[in-house]
C-alpha cells in the first residue's frame, strides 16, 4: 500500500516506518499509510527560510502572481485525477468540485488580485504619505515587507485541496514560503496535490513543503517571523495557540475553528414567497453538501416561531429525496464522512442535541445507502432537528459536524440578535428576507459575532455564491469560537504575511525606499517626459507648462460648449451671492482640460493612452483672469509583466498666479516599454 511521502528540504521523504492505514470512507479500504517519521522540521523550516524565502523575494508582486496563474492552469489540467482521488474521501463529484476547484479558482484570484491592486515592485506602500513637519522636509509613510519565516499551515481534513491552496497562495504572493500539514485523514489528496505542484517545475525551490503525518516536534522550531496558520477544531487550536514557542516569539497565528453558524428566515417570508423556498432548499444544500463537513455550514436555523411548521414539513420533504451512498454512484446526492471516527464524534455530538429537540427528519442511528456497505463506511443520515426551547443551550454549544442543523423557532428580532450571540462567535450567518429594513437590523445586531454574513432575497438569488462557500476577496474567519483569525479577503490576507512599518524620513529618502516620487522630493526636468519610453523615464521626471490666462470667454465658451450653465459660472449677480465664491469662477473641468492642453505632448510617441484620473480635488476657485501652470510630475511606474507597456502614474499639481495648488490629482496614463518604431 502507498506510504505517503513528504517533500522537505527539496526532496521526497520516505518514512522510515510502515506508518498508520488511513482508510476509504466509503468503503473502509486500505487507502495509503501515514507517518512523517524522520522528518526532520527543523531542516525543513530552515530550508524554507534559506531557500524558498530569498527566491521569492527577488520577484515582484506581479511575478509571482503570474506564477500562482500559471500554477491555477497547470492543475486545472489534472483535475479529474483529483477527482478519482477525491472520492476516496466520500466526497461526491460536486463535493469534490467544491474543494478542488475551489481551490484552484483561489489561486486565479490572487493571480489576478496581485497584478491589479500590487505594485510590480517588493515593497508595498500602505496609505499616504503622513507630512510630520510644517517644512514638508519630513514624512511618515507605512511600508509592508514579507516577513523572512515560513508560512506553518496545519489544515482540517475536510479539504484537502482548497484547504492547503488558500493558504498558500496569499503567502506566496506576499513573498512567504509555506510548510503545508494536511490533516492524516484525506494527507493522499493533498499529497497527490503537491506532488502535481512539484512537478510542474513552476515554484521556485523551498516555497512549498508538504509534511504527510503528524507534526511531531515541528512547533517547537518556530521562530518571531515565521507564522502558524491552523484550521480544525477549536481544542487544538487553544493547544497551538499556547505552544511556547509561539507564546515565546509572539508567532503570528491564526486559527479557523468550527463554530455554530446561524441561517435566520425572516417574518416576510411565508410560504410562497421566493424567499421561504431559498431559506429551505439552502438549509438542505449547506447539510448535505460535503456530508454537512464544512466549518461554513448552517448549524442553527432560526425561523419565526409561527413558520416553523412550515419551514420543518418543507425542509423534511427535501431532504427525504436526498440519496446517500457510494460517492461514485450515480444518483448519490450525500457520500460519507471523512472516517468512521468522524462518524463516532458526530453521532455523540447528536446525541447531546437531542436532548433539547425532537427528530423532522433523518434518522440518527441508521441510513439507507446506494451501493454501498453503510458500516463499513462512514455513512449517516442528514439529521434535522427541532428545538421546543431555543433558550437550551445545547444548540448553541454543541457542534455535529456533519449532516445535521437544528430548526429554532424566534419570536422577535431582539430574541434572535441574543440568541445569534449565544453561538460565541461564527465564520458565516445567513439572513433570508425580502425585508431590506428587517436586513439591516439583524447584520448590524449580528455583525460583531460574524466574519461574512450573507443576505439572500429574490434580488440576488440568481448570482449568490451561497451560505457555505467562502470567497477569495472576502473574509474567511470569525471572532470568539471561530477562531479569531482572518483568512482570503483578497490583499489583506496578503498582507497579514507582512510586517507593516512606519518609515519616517525625508522626501528624497522615502522616494528611494518606496520606488514613488513623494511630494517634496526632487524632480528632473528636461526632455519632456511624454516622450520616453518606460525604458527611459525615471520617477522624478518632470514638465512645468504655462501659464495660460483664464479669461470670461473661455468661462462663457466652455458653459455654452459643455452645458453646465450652473449659475457660478454664468450668472454675475447669483454668484457673488454664493459665499464660497463671491463673484463668476471658472468650472473645474475647463481647470482639468486647460491643464492638459498645457501638459500635453501631441505628436504620437510612447504614451498610448490616458486612462483616468484620481483623487481629484479643486483646492481654490479660480477666476477669470487667472493665470494656470501646471506641474506634471511621474509619481509610480507600472511594467506589466503580461504586456509590451504599462502604467504611469502622473502628479499633477495645477497653481495660479499667486503660486497656490487650485487643483491636484493623479493622471493615469499607458506607456510603451520601448520607444515605437
Ligand atoms: P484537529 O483539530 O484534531 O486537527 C486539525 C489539524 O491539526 C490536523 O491537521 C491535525 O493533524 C493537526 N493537529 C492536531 N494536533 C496537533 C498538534 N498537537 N500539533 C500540530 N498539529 C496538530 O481536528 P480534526 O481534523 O480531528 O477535526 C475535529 C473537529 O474539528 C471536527 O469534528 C470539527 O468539529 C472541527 N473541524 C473544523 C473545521 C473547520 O474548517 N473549521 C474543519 C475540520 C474540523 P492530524 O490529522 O495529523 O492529527
């Protein structure tokens, strides 16, 4: 039988036991064997910091999300042998689909994530620049830096796919290597997972090591810049948050845990509504999808006390049409649980909540299976309960993790927002309701316990991503028994990898360390910069055009041209009423435009396009007679990795005649990497 291997220190580990079987859960097999003895993790850490973090590290944010797309493509290429694998773990083919391509559209997503919102650069530059004197001669400006450790992450056995790659993938765009540690249950998926990694040949050597078996000694060998990153249940999390060398070195940790997440139908949604029908097929979806094993899924139902009927006939006559069975049968809508110790767990757990509810439906000592043996696998029915008594504290206490939630009945939306609090703390809530008033009291009642939370009316039912599934751009975690942590919500998990720093220095100083010119630093003139190529410009570059006279035609011109007649710009007495003016000003548009007739540099050359402006802002009226100058300044330049051009980022400062700012933004423009022939 395989033995599962680890890939430490640039090399394939084979383990120097027989291991441990870990079995098929649908139908009890020999799968592979787990051990990670001989892995020595203080090598393997060491490995990650020497090697894979300084080869990271040389390539821009850009490179490496070109890499992470690249790595998105190659495995989408063997997706159906994960597949085949992934039934092993009693998932179902739409199972499967929610971890493995799940995982892969993550990896998309910080593709494409990094090259949009990250500087093609190493450094990232957080917020504005902070002026700390009144002589403009010293700044403050935040910088984040990829911390020189390795990314730790100990995943849940429940995916092992989507679980090792979106942790992955934010590390790696940071520029932090990661040591990945599948759970033992489902180590052959991930195993095969980054085996396919591997081989592809496209990460840099060290940025990811896989650990098949248990941890052993690896916590022990933490030190201040690495990060541990841990999902499962909410004991080892305590246990891993107080390891000491995590404690010692202030380790960066985050952990997912399981947590009672709660779905609420609202008191508009009577049977018949659209809303109603969403709450109970979404109900059904999130208990059987995965078995009911995802740390997203609806553990506490709440509905207004008068539905309730009606929600539990409407949610029993669906599940009754839910087949369980062999995960590679046709017609199997729910496979197994990950393992029949899942299967002991889940059925304790329920034993505990039926103390405070009766059975709607599923039957929680036998199930019905297709083509399957239901002892040898470690089948269960969906299993829906009903609270008499929402105030028991068994369902906001005791988690099934499995197919099994608890139907309780509220009575007022205060009621609800109490009992929503009693879960301690989840990763998602969902509210059901047409009513957008009802909404807004419950996420903001609700909100402080929750990382996501979902609204699902007949507006967004069509495009909703679900309850369940948690999204590259959005958090992914949730305070108290959630964990606390935070994953995925797009640049911020990227940058939870990095060290923020306050940089406080002159303006010529802080250009140099952040690759931006910053107001005060100095500027070059001479060619004009609109005809250089990205090959030839430098940050600093400079054109001073002007003046130009505003006069009361080109006021009167531009309102006529234009339309925008709004009386400042037209009507003498009317405007001297306003007290912001105190007479005719000109608009800023013709402002905006005078400046770029002045700037501008007409015959074709390098600048392709000009594709927006921002943070604009009219500083001080101007009015005819006025006299313009303006001052464009390249402020960031932008290569793109994918293209033969790439962005320019223009200060733009536009004066009048006494020397003051009447307007600032930034020009955005596209620039030929090479001058056109
Ligand atoms: P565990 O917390 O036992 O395991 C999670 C991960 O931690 C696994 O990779 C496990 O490795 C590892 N681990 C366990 N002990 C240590 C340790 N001392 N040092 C380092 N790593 C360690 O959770 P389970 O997978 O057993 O699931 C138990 C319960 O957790 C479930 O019933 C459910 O309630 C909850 N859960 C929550 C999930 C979520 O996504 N939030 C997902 C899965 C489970 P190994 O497998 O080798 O022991």
């Amino acid at each position: 039988m395989a033995l599962l291997r680890s890939y430490v220190s640039g090399r394939w580990h084979t383990p120097q036991d027989a291991g441990r079987p870990l079995h098929d859960a649908a139908t009890g097999e020999e799968v592979a064997r787990i051990s990670a003895t001989g892995v020595d993790m203080a090598a393997a850490l060491d490995h990650g910091r020497r090697t894979g973090g300084p080869a990271l590290r040389e390539l821009t944010f850009h490179q490496r999300a070109a890499l992470l797309k690249a790595l998105a493509s190659e495995l989408r290429e063997h997706r159906e042998e994960l597949y085949q694998l992934s039934l092993r773990t009693g998932a179902t083919l739409g199972d499967s689909k929610f971890d493995i391509d799940g995982g892969i559209g993550v990896l998309f997503a910080y593709g494409s994530k990094g090259r949009r919102e990250l500087p093609n650069d190493t450094v990232y530059v957080d917020g504005a620049v902070e002026p700390l004197g009144k002589g403009g001669t010293f700044l403050g400006q935040h910088i984040a830096t990829p911390l020189r450790g390795v990314a730790v992450q100990i995943n849940a056995f429940n995916f092992p796919v989507w679980g090792p790659l979106e942790k992955f993938a934010p590390a790696f765009l940071a520029g932090v290597p990661s040591l990945v540690k599948p759970a033992s249950q489902t180590a052959y998926l991930t195993e095969r997972l980054v085996r396919l990694i591997v081989d592809s040949g496209l990460l840099p050597e060290g940025t990811l090591q896989l650990v098949c078996g248990s941890a052993g000694d690896l916590l022990d060998h933490v030190t201040e810049q690495d990060l541990v990153s841990f999902t499962g249940s909410a004991d080892t999390a305590q246990r891993l948050r107080t390891h000491p060398a995590v404690v010692r070195g202030a380790v960066r940790f985050n952990a997912e845990a399981d947590s009672l997440n709660l779905s609420v139908l609202g008191p508009d949604a009577k049977p018949g509504t659209t809303e109603f029908d969403l709450f109970v097929k979404q109900l059904v979806t999130e208990m059987t999808v995965k078995a009911g094993q995802k740390c997203t899924a609806i553990r506490r139902a709440f509905v207004p006390a008068e539905l309730a009927d009606d929600v539990a006939a409407a949610a029993a006559e669906r599940l009754a049409r839910v087949t369980v069975g062999n995960p590679a049968s046709e017609g199997v809508r729910m496979g197994a649980l990950a393992s029949l110790e899942q299967r002991e767990e889940v059925r304790r757990s329920l034993k505990a909540l039926l103390d405070a509810g009766s059975v709607v439906s599923g039957d929680p000592e036998r199930v019905d299976v297709v083509d399957a043996d239901a002892e040898r696998g470690a089948f269960v029915s969906p299993v829906l309960l009903r609270a008499a008594d929402p105030e028991r504290a068994e369902p906001h206490e005791v988690e099934a993790f499995g197919p099994v939630s608890t139907l309780l009945p509220y009575t007022s939306t205060e009621q609800v927002i109490e009992l929503a609090a009693r879960g301690k703390g989840s990763l998602v809530g969902s509210v059901v309701t047409g009513d957008a008033e009802f909404a807004r009291e419950l996420v903001l009642g609700v909100a402080p316990w929750h990382g996501r939370l979902l609204v699902l009316d007949a507006e967004d039912a069509k495009e909703s991503t679900g309850h369940g599934s948690p999204l590259p751009a959005l958090v992914h975690g949730g305070p108290g028994r959630a964990g606390g942590g935070e994953e995925l919500a797009g640049i911020r998990g990227v940058l939870h990898h990095m060290q923020r720093t306050a940089v406080q220095a002159s303006p010529t100083v802080l250009g140099a360390v952040t690759n931006r010119w910053v107001p005060g630093a100095p500027r070059q003139e001479g060619e004009h910069p609109f005809r250089k190529s990205l090959a030839e410009l430098k940050v600093g570059d400079t054109v001073v055009a002007g003046p130009r006279t505003v006069t009361q035609e080109d006021v009167d011109h531009f309102a006529e041209f234009t339309g925008d007649t709004f009386y400042a710009h037209t009507d003498e007495a009317a405007a001297r009423e306003n007290p912001l003016f105190g007479g005719i000003v000109a608009h800023g548009y013709l402002v905006v435009s005078f400046a770029a007739g002045l700037f501008v540099s007409p015959e074709p050359g390098p600048v392709l396009a000009n594709y927006g402006l921002e943070n604009l802002r009219f500083l001080t009226p101007v009015k005819p007679g006025d006299s313009l100058t303006v001052t464009l300044t390249a402020k960031q330049i932008t290569p793109r990795v994918d293209a033969d051009y790439g962005e320019v980022r223009w200060d733009a400062d536009v004066t009048n005649g006494e020397g003051e700012s009447v307007a600032k933004y930034d020009v955005l423009t596209l620039v030929a990497k090479e001058q056109r022939q």
